[in-house]
C-alpha cells in the first residue's frame, strides 16, 4: 500500500531529529552556499576575462575533472583511515585554497588560467572529501532512515544552489568577484568545526592497502549489475545534461544580457526547482518506481535545456531553469540513492568513489565537449545537440533496468543487498 502524501513529507524529514546529522546538515548546507557563491563568481568573472565559450566551459571542467583523477583512491582511502581526519584535512585543503583566490583576486593577480587552476585545486579537495562524507551519512541516523538522509542531503545541497547565486550576484554588485572567494574560505569553518566534534562509530580497515582496497571496490562494482546500472544510467544523463551547467553562463551574459545578479537568480531557479522536487520525492518514491521517476526527470531536463537554447527572455529562461531544477533533481536522486544504499559498509566509500568517479567524470568531460561545440557551432545548436542526446540516453536505457527506489519500507530489500558479496 502507498504512503500517504502527509506521512511520506514527515518521514522526509525525520533524519533532522539526530543531534549531530543535524548539525553536520546545517553545516555543510552553509558551506554549499559559500561554494555555490565561488561558483557563479568564478564562472561570471572567467566571461569578463576572456571571451572564448570553451574557456567559461572549461572552468566546469576544472572543478570536476579532478575527481576522475583521484575518486577512487580516495574511496579506497576513506574505507581505510580515520574519516574524521580526513574530512578534517580535505576541509582544510579547500579552505586555504578559496582563500587564495580571494587574495589573488583582491590584488588584481588573477588571469584566466589562474583562475582554472585555483579551481582545480579546489575540484581535488572537494574530489578528497566526497567519498568519506557520503560514507558518513549512514553512521548519522538508523539504517531504516537512510534513504531519507542521503535525500535530506541533497536537500542542503540545493537549498544553497537557490540561495548562494542570488547572494553572489548582490555581492558581486556591490564589490568583486575576491570577496566572494574568501566568503567561500570563510564558509568551510562551521564544517571544521563540527567534523572535529563528531566520534564516528566505525573503525578504519587499515589491514588492505590502498591498491588491494580500489581492487575489491571495483570487484564489487564488476559483480553488481544494479550498481553497473545505475553507474551508466547517470554517466549518460550528466554527460548529456553537463551542456545546460556549462553554457549557462553564457547565454545568461551575452544572449540574455544579464547582470550577476540576473545570473545568480537563473542558477537561484535550478536550486529552487531542485529543493521543490525534493519536498515532493518521499511520497513519489512511494508511489511510483525507480525507472518512472528517472523518465521523467530526464524528460524534464531535455525540456529546460531546449528552452535555454530557443526562449529569448529572461523570465521564460527562469521559468525553464525552475523546471530543470526539478528534473535534475528528481533524476540524481533516484540515482543517488539507488548507489548509496546497497554497498556493505565496510566497502561504501569506495563504491561511492566509483560512482563520484563517473559522475564528475562525465560533468566534466560533457562540460568540455559542449564548450567545444559551442564554440564551433554556436551555443544555442550545442544546446539542442545536448537536449537531443538526453532523449536518446533516455530511449537507451531500456536495458539498464534500475533496482526499486529505496523507501522505509523496503528496508528489508536494502539489508539483503548489504549482506551479499562479503568475499569481496
């Protein structure tokens, strides 16, 4: 029997009853603002840099590209040390790098490959952390409560996609892009602060070394096909969608003629949409599956990507990134869940890694490739091209079939997924 709409909103929410997933949540939600901030500034200042699509594409790619680079070891690493410390360390990491920006930028130092560079600095700190925070979440609230709180976190996430363009363009307004930099430094020490209080429940497996450690993860990825399902269902979606992220900026400055601040409100209206598909994902996920959901999601993404490419006025295009908020919302969730609920926990982090491996790998691989076209073809064609390839990725997906959406009440399912492949 499917929840109710009224009991399927209060059980979204329940994770928010623990202490310390808590704080961790109102933590890493103001962190998020801060680093949504860097990321229009750093986007808007690259259009007043240079005027090449590919260089504003590529400061996507910057960002993301370095978890291709070091996801999976640092899975790996994440299942094997103290993950306190090495939130501790990757948070301190990221932290000293914004703030260099800021002071570069605040001196008038900073050139469009330093800009990029910076950035990939920050991109391999944020690659360092994802693993070991997404692990971490299930040692913050009951197992049957899980698939609410990797919900919730996406929540925070997409709550600071609404608020921090918006903040970034007032401030941009009324300072530079160097302010925003550090405001992004400034933004990491609540989650310093609270990682430093938390005791994790859970021992490092140092017995393996961290070869022997990536080697079982991608075992048992090999040997899970829900798990190589959902890794190529969402690298085809991001790879094809990343043409949305990554033009943006562009439409926003020269087709649309836009101030920050106008850019802020256009990525403001993704996050919104995001956190208005979130509040509504607990009683969907009841109601229909896994492969509904993600349907319509993609549908709704291809949607607002063609009306980025063909709407010429600001409050359509708006309008559009509101329901593409939604879509990539609905989308990545499903998926989101779907990865993190099933790997043992004694190998998550690692599995994860894999699966933050693909996803960044393809955000900055499409990143790039459509700032390439766009730079051949026009941005409003390289759009099309990417609205087209999200609905062949979707008419392809017919033969990666998607395990149920994780709810309470199929808790038993997750458990017996937690419990298979242990010789890895």
């Amino acid at each position: 029997m499917a929840a109710s709409p009224a009991v399927g909103f209060k059980n979204a929410w329940r994770p928010l009853r623990h202490g310390l997933f808590r704080a961790i949540w109102i933590a890493a939600m103001a962190s998020n603002i801060g680093t949504w901030m860097h990321t229009m500034g750093a986007s808007w200042l690259m259009t007043t840099l240079v005027s090449s699509p590919l260089m504003v594409a590529l400061v996507q790619t910057a960002t993301t590209l370095p978890v291709f680079l070091v996801g999976l070891p640092s899975g790996a690493m994440a299942d094997l040390v103290d993950r306190r410390r090495m939130l501790l360390f990757t948070q301190s990491w990221m932290l000293l790098a914004a703030a260099a920006l800021g002071a570069l930028t605040l001196l008038g130092k900073t050139g469009p490959w330093t800009l990029l560079a910076v950035t990939f600095a920050l991109g391999l700190g944020s690659a360092m952390n994802g693993p070991a925070w997404a692990a971490a979440i299930p040692e913050l609230v009951p197992r049957e409560e899980m698939p609410a709180a990797v919900v919730l976190n996406s929540v925070q996430f997409n709550i600071a996609r609404a608020v921090g363009p918006a903040l970034a363009g007032i401030v941009l307004a009324a300072s530079s892009a160097g302010v925003l930099f550090v405001l992004n430094a400034l933004s990491f020490l609540g989650v310093i602060l609270v990682v430093w209080r938390w005791e994790p429940s859970s021992l490092p497996r140092g017995r393996e070394t961290i070869a022997a450690a990536m080697l079982s993860g991608l075992r048992y990825v090999h040997g899970s096909p829900t798990f190589l399902a959902v890794l190529l269902r969402s690298g085809i979606f991001v790879f094809a969608g990343s043409g949305l992220w990554a033009l943006l900026p562009v439409v926003a400055s020269r087709g649309l003629a836009v101030s920050a601040f106008g850019y802020g409100v256009l990525l403001g209206c993704l996050g919104a949409g995001a956190v208005t598909a979130a509040a509504l994902l607990a009683p969907l996920r009841a109601r229909y599956p896994a492969e509904t959901l993600v349907a319509a999601g993609n549908l709704l993404f291809a949607a607002a990507t063609l009306g980025l490419a063909l709407l010429g006025r600001v409050e359509f295009v708006a309008g559009a990134m509101l329901a593409g908020g939604v879509g990539w919302m609905t989308t990545m969730s499903t998926f989101n869940v779907t990865a993190q609920t099933p790997p043992p926990v004694w190998l998550r982090a690692r599995a994860l890694g894999v699966y933050l491996l693909v996803f960044q790998a393809a955000l900055a691989g499409g990143s790039a490739a459509w700032g390439a076209l766009a730079a051949r073809i026009g941005v409003r064609r390289a759009l099309l091209w990417s609205a087209a390839a999200l609905l062949a990725g979707l008419a392809g997906a017919g033969q990666m079939r998607l395990a149920p959406a994780f709810e309470g009440v199929q808790l038993d399912q997750v458990v017996a997924g937690e419990e298979e492949d242990r010789v890895y």
